[in-house]
C-alpha cells in the first residue's frame, strides 16, 4: 500500500460510501431530468465520471511502465463519449455500482503506484504534460466536482 496517496484514496473510499446508496435512492425523474450547467442530468454526470476513472486508469497504469505516453485525450469529445455509450437509458443500478466498483478498484491502483514512477508525464491533446503525480492528485478533485453538481441538483429531494 502506498502511504503516500492516503488521503486520496481515504477521500474516493468517502465519496462511495457517502453517495451509493443516495445515488441508488434518487428517483427517476431527478437523476433523467434535471441538468447542469453543461446540460447533463445526473445519469450523464455519472456516466462521464466512469469514463473518467476507464481513462484515467489507463494512463495511471501506462506510465508505470512508459516514461512518456502519448494516449488520447477524450476532454474535447466528453459528450460524445456520453452519447455513444447512451447513459441517459442505462440502468440506473448499474451505473451506480459500475462507478462504486470502478473506483474502488481505482483505489487499488493508486494504493499500488510505483512511486519512482511518479514523474512521467502524459500529454494531453493540447500538448500540456501531466505528471503522473499530478494526475493522481486531480482525480479525486475532479470526482469531488462533479458530485458537488450531483448535490446541487438534488438539493431539493
């Protein structure tokens, strides 16, 4: 286990054990018809933060063993990945527990991080280079912003 990412992972563990069962609970009408601000209901949010732990695992994984990765970036085509998969009509269910088993297995990954590794970079598809440090450290940022949308639009349940 490394030590070195324990708030990280103490934070993704939190978020899944906070939300499961919220998320499970929200009826249909809220989690299919309220938007945010990028116009996707909750289903959509869910949806792009399963592709965001498939992405990121990936890469967390490939720069454990390449120095630099040239590995597409999906930020540009995030509504298209959204649409292609079409979460809108998924199940609900399994949704929920695709993101929770996603991201606890994420969990392991980053609890198993190479730590002499932790310099390599991706380069995203503006050229910019991020280190697989850094993009440890966003991941659990990136999943705090988009459960704060989700609490925003459940706020009134």
């Amino acid at each position: 286990m490394n030590p070195d990412y324990l708030e990280i992972t103490d934070g993704i563990a939190l978020i899944i054990a906070t939300w499961e069962n919220k998320l499970i609970n929200l009826e249909t009408g809220v989690i299919s018809n309220r938007f945010n601000v990028q116009n996707r209901t909750i289903k959509q949010i869910l949806g792009h933060l399963i592709d965001s732990a498939s992405n990121n695992h990936q890469r967390m994984i490939r720069l454990q063993y390449n120095s630099e990765l040239v590995f597409p970036d999906y930020r540009q085509d995030n509504d298209r990945w959204i649409a292609i998969q079409n979460y809108q009509d998924a199940d609900w269910i399994n949704l929920v527990q695709l993101w929770k088993f996603f991201n606890l297995h994420m969990i392991q990954v980053i609890q198993s991080i190479d730590n002499s590794k932790l310099q390599n970079v991706w380069k995203d598809f503006e050229g910019t280079s991020v280190t697989l440090d850094q993009m440890i450290v966003g991941y659990l940022d990136h999943l705090n912003l988009h459960m704060n949308e989700i609490q925003v639009l459940t706020d009134n349940e």
